[in-house]
C-alpha cells in the first residue's frame, strides 16, 4: 500500500478494514493520532456493547464528525508516544475501546487500545 494520503473521499470509500489499515500506516508516518474534544474532553461513541473514544488519521478526518451534535467539537492531536505511553493503559483501565476511523454511516472497527497499541509499535528483536 502507498503511503502517500490518499484523499478524503476516497478514505471514507473504503470499508472499516481498510480504513483501519490506513489509519495504522498514517499513524506510523506522521507520529499522531486525532480524537474530538469539547469542553468536557474527548468525545465518546457508545455502541451496544462498548463505550469507544473515536480516533482518526488525520485532523481533516476528525473534522467531518465535528458536525451536528458535534459541531462544539475540535480536533484533538494526540503525539503518538503519549498515545502508547499514556492514552493506551487509561483506557485500558476505564474498559474503553477504539472505534477506529468512524465516518457517519459505519462506526468502523471496534478494538480494545493495546490491539490499536501492537499494530503501532514496530517489532523489536529479542535481545535473549
């Protein structure tokens, strides 16, 4: 896959697999991750079984969410080592998911943050 950004349409054509993949490679690229705030903090999705802090690959992606009821919100640029550092073990600890890379019809793929987390970290070899 190339990792030039590909635009925002097509990025909202792809299927939740997809973008999940994208999402992994952007991430990896430019060393940040976008949420929504509001003046309470990070906007949060509920599904039926799981509450979710969405994340996007790029502050263009978050924006298009920001519409409606979340039209108070702004992007959230979160350093990818304070999202591996800090924001995975939180949400950990507050049995919070990832609803990655939502776009209006489809919440995307739902995964715990140390799935999003392994996907992130490159390989290191075992120095044993």
């Amino acid at each position: 896959m190339s990792s030039k950004p590909k635009s925002i349409a097509d990025q909202l054509n792809m299927t939740p697999e997809a973008r999940y993949d994208y999402l992994v490679e952007q991430v990896k690229q430019e060393q940040q991750i976008w949420s929504l705030q509001d003046q309470d903090g990070c906007v949060m999705l509920t599904t039926e079984d799981e509450d979710c802090i969405p994340m996007w690959p790029s502050e263009d992606a978050a924006k298009l969410w920001a519409v409606d009821e979340w039209s108070d919100c702004e992007p959230l640029s979160i350093p990818l080592n304070e999202f591996q550092q800090r924001w995975v073990s939180g949400m950990e600890e507050d049995d919070l998911f990832i609803a990655v890379f939502p776009v209006h019809e489809d919440l995307g793929v739902v995964i715990p943050p140390f799935e999003l987390d392994a996907r992130l970290t490159p390989k290191k070899q075992s120095k044993h």
